[in-house]
C-alpha cells in the first residue's frame, strides 16, 4: 500500500515529467514552423486568439487572492517562453514551465494544428514570424 | 523526436487515473485504520481544527464553480461529504484538485497517527465510526 508520501511524489514526477515533454515539444513545433533555431513565433495575425490565463491582483485590492485572468498570446519564443498582450497593449512574459497545464495544451494544440495545415509564415521586418 | 501534444495529453489523463486510483485506496486504507476494520465511512464533523475542500459546483448558467465546505464525512469508497445549509453535500474524489486530494489524504494521515496515541474513535451507526 502506498503512503501518501509516495502517492504524492509519484503524482509531482509525472506532472514534471509531462510538463518536461510539453516544453520539448514546443521548441520542436515553433522551430520547425518557423524553419529557424531562433525563431520567435507572431499569433497577433491568426482569425481566432488563444488566451492563457495568468493570476493578477487586482488594483487596490492587495490582500485579497489574485484572480486568474485570460490573456491573449501575442508571440511565443523557440526558447519555451510566452508573451501575453496585457490590457495597455504591452506584454507580459511567462515561461512554459509557469503556465497552467490545460493551457499549456492549449498552445501545443493550436501550434500542432498550424504545422498539420502547412500554414506559411514569413519574417516580418523585425525578424519574427508572422502568418501570411 | 518528440512526443506530440495528444500523445503527451494520454499521459497527462494515466497520470491522473493512477493517481486517483492510488489515492482512493489509500483513503480506504486509512478509514479503516482509524475506524476499524468494519467502518465504512468516517464521521470527521466533530474534529478539532478539520479541513476545508473546494467542491465543484454548478451556477444555474451551468458555469462551473466551487465552494470551500468544511468536511464531515469520509467513505472508504472515496466520497468526501459535507454539510451545507442543511443539506449534506457529497462529492467524489476524483472531483476535487489534487491539491485537495492530497490536504484529505494528510489529515487523515494524521487522525490515523493520533487514533494510535488516543484519539477517541467510536461507532454512532454499525459501519459509520465518529471521530472525535
């Protein structure tokens, strides 16, 4: 009979374990999207938004628990970073490893869509990759 | 290669039946140290300094909420109970987040360790064991 001890370090192994594949296979799916070892991938064009919700206090409301907020994907990084356009237009940087694990399939899922439909992107002026 | 996000998903949904799995054997394994070979089910509402879980509910929207109650009753089979404006509330484990699978799991550890050193355990109905 196992103890919760073990019930417990056997569910956080396999937790580390999903959450090390899903960042593998993220860097895999935005390099072979972008076609580049560098490659910083541009969602801002794509019809549908793909939200990730992170927690956020509240102004003025310090003491009470932060609230899970969605928030659009605006690049996602080769390195397994997200940058999340936040309500001023400017831009809130998480590591894969930090986001919500449905979310995190959430992003796999749409990445894994786009490679299966052969979507073309091409390097904008700055060097990053957008939809065409 | 890598693993893709479904196979990595399949994972993720093992990980989790084994952990349920596991941790609703364990908690049919501690009801029955604490209460005794014949108890199925832990009476908890008298317990000093007890524990509160998240159960998942329903808005007339159909929007999924959750609503932290006081737990008073354990079943060996997994089902957590509570009282909730004089209703009682029941819930499966494999409901409730891991975290709070895990906080039932530790203090029924310690009711287990504290039934050894005297903690008064005694049957109110044939199968249900009241802890005090």
């Amino acid at each position: 009979m196992k103890t919760t001890a073990s019930i417990k370090a056997a569910a956080q192994a396999a937790v580390e374990r999903i959450r090390r594949d899903a960042a593998e296979r993220l860097t895999y799916l935005v390099k072979k999207i972008t076609d580049d070892d560098t490659g910083i991938l541009i969602l801002d064009r794509l019809e549908k938004r793909t939200f990730v919700s992170i927690p956020v206090t509240m102004m003025g409301a310090e003491d009470e628990e932060p609230r899970m907020i969605p928030l659009p994907v605006k690049r996602i990084l080769y390195d397994g970073s997200v940058e999340l356009r936040d309500d001023f237009d400017g831009t809130i940087e998480r590591s894969f490893k930090d986001i919500e694990l449905a979310d995190v399939f959430t992003i796999l899922e749409l990445l894994e869509s786009i490679l299966s439909q052969h979507r073309q992107v091409v390097k904008d002026r700055n060097g990053y990759f957008v939809f065409d | 290669m890598t693993k893709t996000a479904s196979s990595i998903k399949n994972s993720l949904v093992k990980a989790k039946e084994k952990f349920h799995k596991e941790a609703a054997a364990r908690v049919e394994d501690l009801v029955r140290r604490i209460g005794g070979k014949d108890a199925c089910c832990l009476d908890v509402s008298c317990v000093q300094g007890g524990i509160s879980m998240n159960f998942p509910t329903y808005d007339v929207e159909g929007d999924v909420a959750s609503r932290l109650l006081p737990v008073a009753m354990i079943h060996d089979d997994g089902v957590v109970g509570a009282y909730h404006r004089g209703e009682t509330v029941e819930e499966d484990l494999v409901n409730f987040s891991d975290e709070d699978v895990i906080l039932l799991l530790n203090f029924l550890e310690r009711l287990c360790e504290e039934a050894k050193h005297g903690r008064k355990v005694r049957f109110d109905s044939e199968y249900v064991a009241k802890v005090y």
